[in-house]
C-alpha cells in the first residue's frame, strides 16, 4: 500500500473549485439573489480551480500506476456533465 502525498495548496484548490460549484448553483436556483453574471464567473472558477489542480496533480506528481492521470480524465468528463447540467438549469430558471 503506497501514500499518495498530494500538496495542500493543490487540495485547497480542488476544494475551491468545489465551492464555486456550489457558489453557481446556488446562484442560479436563487434569481435576484446575486447579479446573473455571477455564476457564470463562478462556474468558469469552478473548472479552472477544479480542473487545474487535477492536471496540474496529474503532470507534475506522476506516479507509477496511472491514478493521478486516470482522476484527471475522469474529473474532467464529470465537469463538462455538471457544466452541462448547470446549463439545462439556468435555462430553465431563467426562463
């Protein structure tokens, strides 16, 4: 069984990108809460944070058996669905 030892900073980020996440929806469900601009911003937050810490982890902490590469792949297939998705529901709130 190895360690994986990821820098915090890179978790942080992940973390953030979550939150943005979160940030977007909640922004989207809510109209009148926060300017409509606002989620987009945070939606363009959550891919960068998210996605860049992931392929940032993948390239510059390679390991041995793939994983980090692997997560990256399949992070970035689940954030283009939840783009997706956050899409569909801004288009059906707003109109």
């Amino acid at each position: 069984m190895t360690n994986r030892s990821v820098p915090p900073w890179l978790m942080i980020s992940r973390l953030m990108g979550t939150v943005a996440l979160v940030g977007a929806l909640a922004v989207t469900l809510k109209p009148g809460v926060a300017p409509r601009s606002l989620g987009p911003v945070l939606i363009l937050a959550f891919l960068v944070l998210r996605l860049g810490s992931e392929w940032l982890l993948a390239l510059l902490y390679p390991d041995p058996e793939g994983r980090h590469r692997r997560s990256a792949i399949l992070n970035t297939l689940i954030a283009v669905a939840v783009t997706a998705f956050w899409f569909y529901i801004r288009k059906r709130v707003v109109m």
